[in-house]
C-alpha cells in the first residue's frame, strides 16, 4: 500500500520515475537520419519492442517509427527525421527517453542553451506562427527585402566563388567577408553555391547555422538571383560577436535539412 501523500502509479504500480529510459545528445552530424539506441538499453529491451514504435512529446504529439535491429545495434530510422523536422531540434539538445508502454516512448527535450525543455515543447506546434518560432526578436535586417537597384548592384566581393571547393571530407565550402551591408541589411547566401548543391525547393524549410557552440534556426526569402535570410541573422551575427572584417567559413554538411558548419574567423 502507498504510504501516506502518495499516490498509486499507472502500469501495475511501478513509479512513472522509475521506468526505464535513456539519454541521448542530438547532434545534427549524426542524428539527422537515425538515431541509435544505446547498447545497455537495446540489449535489454529492444528485444521486446515491436518494430513500430510511437515516441509521444510532452504536447500529446506522437511520431510513429519503425525500429531497425541491426547487428551494429538497435536504431530508429524510418519516420525518425520527420520528428527531427518537426520538433526542430538544435545541434547539442538532450533528449530523455522512458518507456512508458509497449513501444510507446516519452520524449522530453532539454535545450542546449538552457539546460531546460522550451515552453514551445508543451504547445501544440501547429498552433505556433512559424516566424515567431524561428526567432526571438527581428529588426529591420531581418526584414529586409532587397530591392531592384540592390538586385543589380549589391557588392560580391565579400563572397569567394570557389565552384568546386571541398573540405577534407569532399563537402561543398564557400567563404563570405563580414562587411558593413551585414550590418545595416542582412546575410545573403550566394544563389551560385546554392544552385550547384541544394534543391531550390529547400528555400522554403528552415536552415540550420552549426557551429562547434550552438545551433541557430533561420528561415529564407529568395527573388530572382538573390537569396537572403529574412530571420535569425540578427541573433547568429550578435550571438558569435561579428565584427567587420571578420570571415566565416561554411561548409554544407547536410544538404537536405540544409545545415552549413560555421568557423568564424575573427579578424
């Protein structure tokens, strides 16, 4: 019997605080397309999960998966990165999940940054305006729109169009200077590069700006041959203290949930 001031527990009586669960750190280089489940706990439960599994966010959402038992280890992967997209994980973000049921897990998310999970993660999603969600505060950079006569005269020279430049890991690289445009306008992302290594239709998602430190979320906006940020600039440019005269490197590590890996090379 409870002792007095507790009260039963669902699931035969076991303490929802004591069911079992794991913890896994997302990372955006090897968590965009699976996730592996970690030895200790596939080998002692994974063999009694069926291969269709519902992970359940903490707004009542659930995302169905199917569970991949590979001799390598146990993993999610079909469906997994629908919930990536959905939930818009960070680069870094922890994330906690129990076994609340048969292949029923709950998924709990700790934001980097802040060692708590966002106010977001208990709302309904659909019921978020996107913008608002991208980013904390926009200003007149972030607005930006440009116009007919920055169409034909905008400044190249900040950004090195190296068609074919690759990291050591043959992935695709370009090199931008910060100038004062950066600062009274926004970030444009070259349309070359652009063209040559991710769909068109990816303007419409968020992108992803990783560094070794954090993640930051931005959405786009695109007119003929330009392609700029419309939010998060104002954040990623305040966060890592750019200055004129500063370089960032990009290289695209993910081409389809489109994450570029920034080095900032103070100046």
């Amino acid at each position: 019997m409870a002792r007095a001031g507790m009260q039963p527990m669902p699931n035969g009586g076991l303490p929802y605080l004591r069911r079992t669960s794991f913890l896994k750190v997302f990372s955006r280089l090897n968590n965009m397309v699976e996730l592996r489940i970690p030895a200790d706990f596939d080998a002692l439960y994974s063999p009694r999960l069926p291969l269709e599994c519902r992970l359940v966010r903490p707004n009542g959402i659930g995302w169905t998966l199917q569970l991949f038992r590979l001799g390598s280890g146990s993993r999610f992967r079909d469906g997994w990165p629908e919930f990536v997209h959905d939930n818009l994980l960070k680069h870094g973000d922890f994330l906690t999940s129990t076994l609340a049921d048969v292949g029923i897990f709950h998924v709990k998310r700790y934001d980097v940054r802040t060692g708590v999970p966002p106010l977001t993660d208990s709302e309904d999603i659909g019921d978020v305006p996107d913008e608002e969600y991208l980013v904390d505060d926009v200003d007149t950079t972030d607005g930006y729109e440009p116009s007919d006569c920055d169409m034909d005269s905008t400044d190249d020279s900040s950004y090195e169009d190296d068609n074919d430049a690759l990291d050591l890991d043959g992935r695709p690289t370009f090199d931008v200077a910060i100038t004062t445009f950066h600062f009274t306008r926004t970030f444009e992302i070259p349309f070359g590069f652009w063209r040559r290594h991710i769909l068109m239709g990816a303007l419409q998602a968020p992108v992803y700006f990783l560094t070794t430190e954090n993640t930051w979320i931005l959405s786009l906006m695109h007119k003929d041959s330009k392609i700029w940020v419309k939010n998060g600039w104002k954040q990623f440019r305040h966060d890592n203290g750019l200055v004129v005269g500063d370089r960032l490197h990009f290289t695209l590590v993910n081409p389809l949930e489109v994450t570029f890996y920034v080095w900032v090379e103070k100046a």
